[in-house]
C-alpha cells in the first residue's frame, strides 16, 4: 500500500511540475520489494529560471536574403561551343543540368546549396562553421569559384558563383575575425 502512496504522490508531483512548465530534478529513490523509482520534484530555483528565460529572450532578428540563384551563365559558354563536337554533347548536358538544378542561397544566418540529381541535395553551412575561405575567378572575373574549410575539417566547394565580388565580400563580412586573417581577406567589390 506504501508503494502506491509513494507512486501516486511521484506521478502527481511530476504532472504538477511538467504542467507548470517547470524544469524537474530527482528528488529521491524510493524502493519495496525489488521496485524502484524516482519521484521528481520541482525546484523553486529551476521554476523562476524557466520563467525568467521565457521573458527576457529576446526574438532573433529575421533571417534576411542576400542573393538566391543558379550558378552562372558563364559556366556553360565553353561546353556550348564544343557542342560542335560529339563529345561536347555531354559535357554541356552536364552544364545544363547544374543550371537548372543548383541553387545558391547566401544569408544573413547561413549558406545555402541545393545540388544533385533533381535538386534533391542541400548543403547548409553557419557561418561560425567556417575557419577559412579560398577563391579563383572564373571567366575573366565574372564568376568565381570558393572552397571554405570548416570547423569539423570537411571542405565546402562553391563552384561559378555569379556577382562573386559582392557575395565573396558579404560572405566574408559574416565569418568570424579568426577566419578573416586565415583567409587573408581583402575586400574585392569597389563598393
């Protein structure tokens, strides 16, 4: 009969805590007869801190689009001239397909990339992830192509990115200081 007095006033305790929103902690271990348990109770402590942080959380600001798009244009000039060929027919198809299935999307939070067969890839990276930043022009600068080192030391490639000046400077401006310097970083857009 003890233990179910005990196991009543646990469950009532617990639905009376997790009802209020409260945080729980064990309180004690209660044992009869080879059944064991744990009542939890709700700390004071723990209840002002839940309700405290509920209040003064401040909302994060909205997340803000700086360029969303495909790659660029420039990628496919060479395999569309070498079309003339048999073999070009491949290599433009391949260029075609990035075209329509790939998509950057540079934002104030994070970076984007949706790739693969169909579009049905996405590669999202935050910017406190990137420890340091490459980059080649593409086309006589009208495109450039980014290799980012991250965190976890897996490498993010960014091929044809278009307006690579400006995104390369936003992209930038995001990152960490610490980044920055490892990437040598000098402002590219006159901007």
């Amino acid at each position: 009969m003890a233990v179910l007095r005990n196991l009543a006033c646990a469950l009532a305790l617990a639905l009376t805590a997790s009802a209020a929103g409260a945080a729980v902690r064990p309180r004690s271990t209660l044992s009869r007869g080879g059944f064991a348990m744990r009542s939890r109770v709700a700390s004071p402590a723990l209840v002002a801190m839940s309700t405290k942080s509920k209040e003064a959380a401040p909302a994060p600001p909205p997340e803000v689009t700086f360029f969303e798009g495909p790659p660029s244009w420039t990628e496919a000039v060479v395999p569309a001239v070498s079309i003339i060929t048999v073999l070009g027919i491949v290599p433009f198809a391949a260029a075609i397909s990035r075209q329509v299935w790939t998509r950057y999307k540079i934002t104030n939070r994070r970076l984007s990339i949706q790739s693969g067969w169909g579009g049905n890839d996405l590669v999202e990276v935050v910017y406190r992830d990137i420890t340091k930043v490459n980059f080649i022009f593409r086309f006589g600068g009208l495109a450039g192509d980014m290799v980012m080192q991250l965190s976890d030391g897996a490498k993010l490639e960014i091929r044809s990115m278009p307006d690579f000046e400006k995104n390369y400077d936003y992209i930038m401006s995001q990152v960490s200081e610490a980044c920055r310097e490892a990437s040598n970083f000098k402002k590219l857009s006159k901007e």
